[in-house]
C-alpha cells in the first residue's frame, strides 16, 4: 500500500494498483533517447473511495483499471517529454479526469536510461489530488448523468413543474433519461415555521455535457423565470431546483455543493428519484433504495402523466407506485 490519502471526513481512501505497465518510447534529454527509444515502465496507483462499487457491484460506479492502464501507456509511448517528472504528471492527469479517482501515484520508471554507473532503475514518482473545485466548473469530456429534484408549493404548482421540466430537456447539453411520477408531499419545515402548503414534487435523471455550475445556473433561470423569490430559508416557493448530483462527483464550495447536502434524507427527494430510478446510488451514501426506506416524511402519489418531454425509452411517469 502507498501512503494513505484521506477524504474529507478524514477517512483513508482505498486504493486500486495497476504496476509493471511497459512501453517503448522516446523521452529524454538526449538527442539519441529521442532517436533510439527505449522501454519505459510506470506504476499507478488509484485513491478512491469504493464502497458504492462494491454495493452495487457495478463498474460505472468506480474506475476500469483497464481503462487507466491503456491510457498510462499511450502516454509511455506518445509524444516524447524530456523529463519523467512530464511523462508521470502526463499520467496523472489522464488518470484524475476519471471523476471517481479522488488522488493518483504515478511511477515513472527508465532502467535503461543513459547513465556512466552500474543500476538498476530510475524512477520518478508524483502525486496528484483532484482540483476539486476546478470540478465544479470543468465540463465533462461525455456526457455524464445528473439528477435534479424539483419542487413547488405556490401557485398552480403541477403547471410550473411541468413548464419547468420541458425548459431543462429543451436547453442544450441537457437531456432527459428518465422522470419520477409526481408527489404530494408534506411541507418539511425549519422549526417553529409558520405552516405551509403541501408541496409537489419530482426527480429529473438526465445526462449532460453543461459543467455543474452551468446546470446550477440554469436551474436558478428557470427557477426565476417562473417567479421564484428567495425570501426565506426553506420559505414557500412557486418552483425550487436542486441539483442532487452531477457524474458522480464529491465537492463543494461556498455556493454549490455535490452531491445536494440534504438529498441523503429527503423522502421528497429519494422516493421520487427511487421510483424514476430503481438502481440509484447517492455519492458519498449508498443506496438510494436503502436510504429512502429510511427517510421519514409523508408522499401520497398524483397519478397520470405531469410532464411532457420525449424520453428515449419509456418511463415511469404516472405509474402505480
Ligand atoms: N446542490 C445544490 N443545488 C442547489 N443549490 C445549491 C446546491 N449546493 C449549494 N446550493 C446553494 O444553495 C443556495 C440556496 O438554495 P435554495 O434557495 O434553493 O435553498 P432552499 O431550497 O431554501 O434550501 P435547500 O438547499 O435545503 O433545498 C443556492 O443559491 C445555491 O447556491
Ligand atoms: N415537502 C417538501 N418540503 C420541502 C421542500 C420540498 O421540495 N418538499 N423543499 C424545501 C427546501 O428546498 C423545504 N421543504
């Protein structure tokens, strides 16, 4: 095992190892490395946190290796650096766009470089964390899947929520994959508020290639397109769009925060989202199917279709559930 890297409650990350990786290329300082080649090696080692894999036992939810060794390799034998410190933070980088690798090592190894004395090896190792708030911002090389929890107490509240959803499947890089039947739901409030509506509400699962800050943006346009003032935490609103998660990533900053601070015990949030999405996992905490058998709050379902976007496959609007 490497050194630990920890998350940011502290805990250890595990770690995916993937050594002795071997091509010939042309890096180095002298003009008959670059003429000549020789063999490169590099080692990889992937921090991450793998519980949700291993849950679901699903490799969308982690990292092929087989993916980073391929691209570690290409980076062994493609455009020559004359430095190994490039070719491992080549490496790196290539390994860390895989959004669930929270930190990379990287040894670089050339045990025919051109020294005068007897050796072994030489090796050059890096290590490298995610730009994690550079996450937020980046967007992502394909299209990764997102979910958005929407939902409305003021107003003809089933009317907003439709005109809202067709507002978000109709913006570019934002695509609709699949939506939660509509629910009445009773209001949760901040203790000691004063009473409120029951609210409906609902779960958008789609796919896009905006950045998290650009789909948070958007949400707060059509949010304000249809009136929204925010007066009041947790106040009565005519339409509230949360982003709930976003390609599987874990981070924050003073105003976005993935995976939604609160999701993780929102019955208004996981039962739709449950029903959009049976195999469903929150990052960071587990099971969707698990976390909404424990969250609290009452949801009676409205049935009959309540939005009309084109799904490529056809799906649970409306349905008993
Ligand atoms: N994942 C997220 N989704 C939506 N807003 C977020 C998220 N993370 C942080 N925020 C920030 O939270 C701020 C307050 O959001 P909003 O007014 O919708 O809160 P709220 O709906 O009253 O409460 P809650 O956040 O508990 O749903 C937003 O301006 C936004 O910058
Ligand atoms: N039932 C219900 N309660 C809420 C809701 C909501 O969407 N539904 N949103 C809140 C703040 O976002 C606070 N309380």
């Amino acid at each position: 095992m490497r050194p630990p890297v920890h998350d940011d409650a502290g805990a250890v990350l595990d770690q995916v190892e993937v050594t002795g990786l071997r091509a010939f290329g042309r890096h180095g300082v002298f003009p008959e490395e670059r003429r000549e080649g020789q063999t490169f090696l590099a080692d990889v080692v992937l921090h991450l946190d793998s519980r949700e894999a291993a849950g679901s036992d699903d490799l969308a939810a982690t990292v092929s290796y087989a993916d980073v060794a391929e691209e570690a390799v290409a980076v062994l034998a493609g455009e020559p650096a004359d430095l190994l410190e490039t070719v491992a933070a080549r490496i790196a980088e290539r390994a860390l766009r895989h959004r669930a690798v929270r930190a990379v090592d990287v040894s670089v190894h050339k045990p025919e470089a051109p020294l005068t004395v007897p050796f072994t090896d030489v090796t050059v190792s890096v290590r490298r964390h995610q730009d994690r708030a550079g996450v937020l911002d980046a967007r992502p090389p394909a299209p990764v899947e997102f979910v958005v929890a929407v939902g409305a107490n003021l107003g003809d509240a089933a009317t907003t929520l439709r005109r809202a959803t067709a507002e978000l499947a109709n913006h570019l890089g934002v695509e609709l994959t699949a939506l939660s039947p509509l629910a009445r739901t009773a209001p949760v409030l901040a203790p000691g508020a004063a009473p409120q509506p029951d609210y409906l509400n609902a779960v958008l699962v789609g796919r896009t290639t905006l950045s998290p800050r650009e789909l948070l943006g958007l949400c707060h346009a059509v949010e304000a397109a249809h009136g929204r003032q925010r007066l009041e935490r947790w106040g009565a609103r005519t339409l509230d769009l949360d982003v709930i998660s976003v390609g599987g990533i874990v981070a924050a900053d003073d105003h976005l925060e993935l995976p939604h601070p609160r999701a993780h015990e929102r019955a208004f949030v996981l039962r739709p989202w449950l029903a959009a999405q049976p195999d469903a996992t929150l990052p960071g905490h587990g099971r969707v199917a698990d976390l909404a058998a424990d969250a609290d709050g009452e949801l009676e379902w409205v049935a009959g279709p309540w939005a009309d976007v084109g799904l490529p496959a056809d799906t649970g609007t409306g349905e008993d559930h």
